[in-house]
C-alpha cells in the first residue's frame, strides 16, 4: 500500500443546527456561532459598501451545511457559503448595518469546536475604517496559469460564470453556476475538436473573481473571450438565448439590469468591487474591439438559431464587468433562462449540451475567416 501518506487530511464540515445567531436589541449587538467537528485555521474580517461579515475557513467543506438551519435568536441577515479557492472556504454575512468585530476565537466544544465571533454596533465611520480584507486574502492575483487543451493559432477563453460561494441564477435545485460548468466543459470539447486552442477560467467550483477573469484570458494570451451565464425570470414564459457585448450603457432597461446582476458576483462573495480591467488603455483599441465584439455576437446567434431557442431580440448590450478587455472580442452569452421548464431541460441535457456547444463552435469558426485581425494570424 502506498500513497496513504500523501493523501490531503479529510476536510472538517460545519453543523448548521449547532450554529447561532443572535442579534441583540435594534442591531445593538451581534454574535455569530459556528460549529465545526474540528477546529480549523481562519480568519475574519469585514467588509464596507454594503457591510457584510466575513468568516474564511481553511480545510472546510460546506457539504451538507444550510445555512437554514442555523438557530436564530433575531435577526435576518442573509448568509453564503462556498468555496473561494482550492483551500479556504467562506461564509458571508449581510449586516444590517455598522457592526465592528469585538471577538473572534475558535473554542473547544464538545468533540468538535466552535468559531464564536462577536461584534458591536459602531459608527459608519468607524466601520468603513475598519474593514477591509487582510493582506493575502483572495484575490491576491498571481493565480495558477489554467491548462491549455488543444492545438491552433487562435485561443478562446471560456468563461463559466459564478463558481463557488456564488451559485448565480437557482430555480427548483438547478444552479446556474452547475449548468455553465456542464456547457463550458463540452464547449471546450468542441472547439478542441474544431482546431482552436481552448483554456478556462475555471473547470471546478471554484469561485473566481471578476476581474481574474478577464486578468486570466490575457495572461494566457486569448484571442477571444466567450462569457457563460443563464438567466431566471419571474415568469416561465420567457425563454432563449441572448449575446451580449460591452456598452457603457445598456441597449434596454432589461440588459442594464442583467449586467447589474452579473456585476454584483464579487459582492455576493465578500469581495470589494476592484478596479475595472484595463480601464485606462479603452481607446482606440476598445472601439476596434467593440466592433469585432458585435460581428462575434452575430455569428453566435446566427449559429444558435438552428440547434436552440433564441430571444425576441438575441442582440443586446449592457456595461458587464467580464467584457471590458480592451484588446480581447469578448462576448457574454446567457445560454437560457433557468425559469423556462424548456430551457431548463435543455440545458440539464447532455445531448443538447454536445449539439448546441457544436454549433457554436462551428459559428466561431466561421467569424475567424470574417475576422481580418484572426484570419491574418491564422495566415502567418
Ligand atoms: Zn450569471
């Protein structure tokens, strides 16, 4: 027998109906306890501009923990939880307003242990003083370069949306962040079998943020960058696939609103909003890009259009944080909308995953001969 050595520790779970949360008169107070079956690193901070608490969990996996469960005593605080990188994982929490950290110590509790951490209100001032990510704390750039898959001259950077601690869009049990991994994956079969070179921003639940996307698909050198997201709706009605490219401003109330909502993933897992990528070398670059951006999009839903259900209107554009590369065509397609049964069992089936990430990958190629910047590199 070998390797027993070498096998990683089994990670430490959390025990929702153990943990608490008690919030004293008016907001007055507040203390937050989380059981674990053993004590693990962490730390603990928080965060301004909506304050949230912030509890990080070295080994930790969330497997079998709902935050539903917690014991209140006051309070209504919204709590996430999920993965944030291959060895920390969080738990955040929406304070109902200026709350500073008092204590935090993770004490022994029966066979397990306990992460009490208290905290007061305090002044808005005080707070946004206070808080802030400790130094190290994801994302602290300097990310693990992604595997390249396939052979060719262009590179295409998938980008499955949310990942870990953010699930995006849910509707009875599917999660969105599930379902662009699933599309991602076979995308990425297809191109690899069309002759293009394909990486990802990430090919397990793992949280991402923002502007590491983008900061990936150019460290790589991506040509293309191909955003995937899914919808939900109130209504089951609206159904298909919509492209989006970059606009400072959004083509309708409802691609505006889109953006907003894909833009507040780093928020949802306890990151500040970091500086838009590349925001000073826009120019003359960003209206070239902008342009073959638009001829991309096109020849995307032109490619959809056979294999899938498409929207009203396909082609929309919003200020989204991903598709702000200045040198990269970037496009952002929502695949569907969650809350479309049809959509829904077409994007949980493997046959339309291969079909339809098929035509796009044909769709792609045929921007490529249309593409004069790509077909000259395809030349050389
Ligand atoms: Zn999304």
């Amino acid at each position: 027998m070998t390797g027993l050595a070498c096998r990683a520790a089994e990670p430490a779970h959390a025990d929702g109906a153990r943990s608490s949360l008690r919030e004293g008169w008016f907001g007055r107070s507040l203390e937050v306890g989380i059981a674990l079956d053993r004590p693990v690193p962490f730390r603990v901070f928080t965060l301004d501009g909506p304050p949230r608490l912030v509890l990080d969990f070295a080994g930790l996996d969330w497997a079998g923990f709902d935050p539903r469960d917690i014991r209140r005593d006051g309070g209504e605080a919204a709590i996430r939880v999920g993965r944030i990188g291959p060895d920390w994982s969080r738990l955040v929490l929406d304070l109902t307003g200026p709350q500073a950290l008092v204590t935090a110590e993770m004490q022994p509790d029966g066979p397990g242990a306990r992460l009490r951490v208290t905290l007061r209100r305090t002044s808005p001032e005080a707070f946004a003083a206070a808080s802030g990510a400790p130094p190290g704390v994801w994302p602290s750039g300097g990310l693990p370069s992604p595997a390249v898959q396939g052979t060719g001259a262009v590179l295409v950077a998938i980008d499955p949306g949310h990942g870990g601690i953010d699930p995006g869009a849910i509707r009875d049990g599917a999660e969105e962040k599930d379902l662009v991994l699933a599309f991602g994956l076979a995308l990425r079969d297809a191109l690899a079998g069309r002759g293009f070179r394909v990486m990802m921003t990430r090919d397990g639940d793992d949280f991402v943020a923002l502007a590491d996307r983008v900061a990936l698909a150019r460290q790589a050198g991506a040509d293309v960058f191909l955003s995937l997201h899914v919808n939900a709706e109130s209504t089951p009605a609206v159904a298909g696939a919509i492209a989006f490219t970059r606009a400072d401003r959004g083509s309708s109330p409802g691609a505006a609103a889109r953006a907003r909502v894909e833009n507040a993933a780093d928020g949802l897992a306890g990151l500040d909003p970091g500086d838009p990528v590349g925001a000073v070398l826009a120019g003359v670059a960003r209206i070239e890009t902008d342009a073959r951006s638009g001829v991309l999009a096109d020849a995307l839903v032109d490619a959809l259009r056979p294999v899938a259900t498409v929207w009203a209107e396909p082609r929309q554009a919003a200020n989204f944080e991903v598709l702000r590369a200045p040198d990269m065509p970037s496009v952002l397609l929502e695949l569907g909308f969650l809350s479309s049964p049809a959509d829904l069992a077409a994007l949980t089936s493997p046959d339309w995953r291969r079909g339809t990430a098929d035509a796009l990958a044909a769709g792609l190629q045929g921007w490529l001969a249309q593409d004069a910047a790509l077909a000259a590199k395809l030349r050389r």
